[in-house]
C-alpha cells in the first residue's frame, strides 16, 4: 500500500502505509499534510484489475511501471502540485518498490519535482540482510550459543528462505530451524521483539504470507520456525501501544460505512484483507538486490535516507547500516557527521551518520520494523529533519 503525502511545500509519497482510524489521536495528528493512499500494485487492499490475469504474474519492474502511470495521471489531475518538491518514502519491501520508481522517474524525464527518497527497515540486498538476522536473534538473547553458531555454519536465513523459495528445503536446514523453533518463543513478535504481541488474533501479515507462500514449501516444518501466532505490528496511540491494531483495522476496514465513505468496493473477493488473497507476486524478486539501485540515486544527487527501528529482526538495522555503510565507500563518500546519538525531546531518539551531501542513516530507538507505528513522535522528528534538509538535534 502506498500514500501519498502533501505538506504546505512538499509531495511525498508513501509506500507499505498500514491504514489508521483517523478517529485516534496521534502526535502525526496536528502534521499539515494531505495523504492520499494508493494501493500498489492491484490486488491489494481495494484497489483490482478488470483484466484477471494481471494478478497470476506481477513483479518489482511491473509495479513500479503502474505507480509512474499512476503518478502522471494524478499530477495531470491535480496540476496545482506538479512544482511542488517531491519525495518517496516507504519501509520494509519499499526498499525494492522506492528506489525502483525513482529510478524510472528519472529515466523517464517526467516533469516531477523529484527531491529525494525515505527507506525504512528496506530489503536491499537478500543475503545481508536475511543473515543479519541470526547475530539478531543471538545478541537479543532469543537463541543459543550453540545454535547460533549452527546458524553460521550450517544454514543461516537467507539459505534457508532460498530454499523455501526453490520449494526444496534441505535436510540440514529443517535440522537447523526445529532446534530455533525450539528456543525462540511463539509469542515473541519478530517485528518488534521487545513489544508485546496481540494474543487473540489470526490476521498478521506474517502468519498469512507463510500460510500463502512459504508453508507449501515447507509441508513438514513446524509453524514456529517460520512464523509467529499472533505477532502484530504495533500502533502507540496517547503514550500506550495498541499491540492489536492490525486486528482492529481489519475490522475497521470491513465496516460498510467505511467503505462507503472511501467510496471503495470489493472486486472478486468478499473482504478487505490485510495481505492479498489473489494477487500471485514474483517472491523471487526478493532476491534481486536494490542497493545499486540506491547508489545510482546518491550519485545522481538525490537525498537520501535509509532509517531503521531497531527493535525489528526481519529486517535488522546492522544489515542496513553495513549496506548504507558500502554505499558511501564505493562513492567515496566523507563522512560529514560521524556516528553519534541524536535526541527527541530529553532522551535519545536513536543514533545517526551522515556521508556527503545527500546520504544519511539512523535508526529510532525502541522502533519496530513500521517504526512511527511504535515510536511516532521520534519518527516525526526524523520525518520533519528529511524533509526541510536539517540535521538532527543533538544535546
């Protein structure tokens, strides 16, 4: 799902947006900007296709090619905001749908106001990011010694997926994984691995592409080595964490007067979903890596932000940063502002690097895999900082 954001200055647009009952107060609350929605690519959420074969065979290139259409008609539609400064942000597998749709705004020439892109907990490159799991997973206390160290040696993450991708998981991996399936416990959210979990629900995001995409691959696994019951993606509203927003806005969604007031309608399915019950996406594209992508976009002089949560051990901030880290190296890159915390308010909202003009990374501190979901007023902040090109605060 992507959003698009319009604050008195800027356009941004916003990919892999859970939406939110605007009835609820949060600190993003009193943010002057217009967000539009859209729901990317067809299949998810509301949004379908008239022609159903579109959704046995949808990728990354595809995806991307359908958001410029997209973009071109809306900035014709709505001209008042073509010079406006334009920005693209997302988390989690917006680190493949962001950079790829910078890239083709910039090839393609469009008169858009392209400034810069906001990548948060992205998939940028397949084996350091899956592997940046394991030392995860053992730093934070969730395995042991040993199985770490069988993780390292014999089948570490991204193997493991590989295979599960291929439909061929080997003997020593299911080996591997019954022994991390014993240890880390199903009611640990690998979203956000200090947060609570919501113990009634069966609607995660995990849960459902496991049960879609991976169980078949893996007929004779134990559900815990790859999934997690009931882990939810976590909504803090008023100072308290709703750990069971994702249940509540499936329900919220599915209510006919919301509907009806987003004038949406249900096209071959019966409910709204929170993972796609039709569309077949290409998964192999997970592990077509996108950081050259990034480095391509740094060098052409886009701003660019990638931030992390770093709570989250799906996507683990260590990956990132070592990511960000050879981005600058192979553009020979100065650090401009050295690794050092940054403050939200009194405390620290996480740590930053800033390398040449238009590369930064930081993380937010106490932040899930969907940070502002978990930490709002310290992604705010980093949200504002990006896009009015101010450093973070200090002490």
């Amino acid at each position: 799902m992507e959003g698009l954001v319009v604050p008195p200055l800027e356009l941004v647009l916003l990919s892999n947006m859970a939406p939110l009952d605007q009835q609820q107060e949060t600190v993003w609350s009193g943010m002057k900007a217009n967000m539009l929605y859209l729901e990317s690519p067809a299949g998810v959420g509301f949004s379908y296709s008239v022609n159903q074969t579109f959704y046995s065979s949808v990728n990354d290139a595809m995806t991307a090619r359908d958001n410029l259409v997209f973009l071109r008609r809306w900035f014709v539609k709505f001209p008042q905001y073509k010079q406006r400064d334009f920005f693209i942000a997302g988390e989690s597998y917006a680190g493949h749908y962001v950079p790829q749709l910078a890239r083709l705004i910039i090839r393609s020439k469009v008169n858009f106001n392209l400034k810069g892109i906001a990548i948060g907990n992205p998939l940028l490159e397949f084996n350091t990011d899956l592997n940046a799991r394991d030392h995860f997973y053992w730093s934070h206390g969730l395995i042991s010694d040993s199985t770490y160290q069988l993780l390292t040696s014999v089948c570490n993450n991204s193997k493991l997926i590989r295979e599960a991708i291929a439909r061929s998981v080997s003997t020593a991996c299911f080996g591997v994984y019954t022994l991390v399936q014993q240890e880390v416990s199903d009611s640990i959210d690998p979203y956000d691995v200090t947060g609570d979990v919501c113990l009634s629900s069966n609607h995660s995001q995990l849960k459902i592409f496991n049960q879609q995409l991976v169980r078949p691959r893996l007929p004779n696994l134990s559900p815990q080595v790859l999934e997690v019951d009931s882990i939810k993606q976590q909504q803090q509203v008023m100072g308290k964490v709703d750990v069971c927003l994702e249940e509540e806005t499936t329900k919220y969604l599915n209510r006919k007067d919301v509907q009806m007031a987003l004038h949406a309608r249900l096209v071959g399915v019966t409910s709204w979903h929170v993972c796609s019950l039709v569309l077949d996406y290409d998964i192999s594209d997970e592990e077509i890596p996108t950081i050259h992508v990034v480095r391509s976009l740094v060098k052409s002089g886009l701003a660019v932000l990638v931030y992390s949560g770093d709570q989250d051990s799906v996507i683990p901030f260590t990956g990132t940063r070592s990511l960000v880290s050879k981005v600058a190296k192979d553009l020979r890159l100065k650090t401009t502002v050295p690794y050092r915390a940054w403050l939200s308010g009194n405390q620290v909202g996480g740590w930053t690097q800033v390398y040449g003009d238009n590369l930064s990374f930081a993380t937010i501190r106490g932040a899930s895999h969907t940070a502002p979901s978990t930490q709002p007023k310290r992604s705010l902040l980093l949200f504002k900082a990006f896009l009015e090109n101010k450093p973070l605060p200090t002490a």
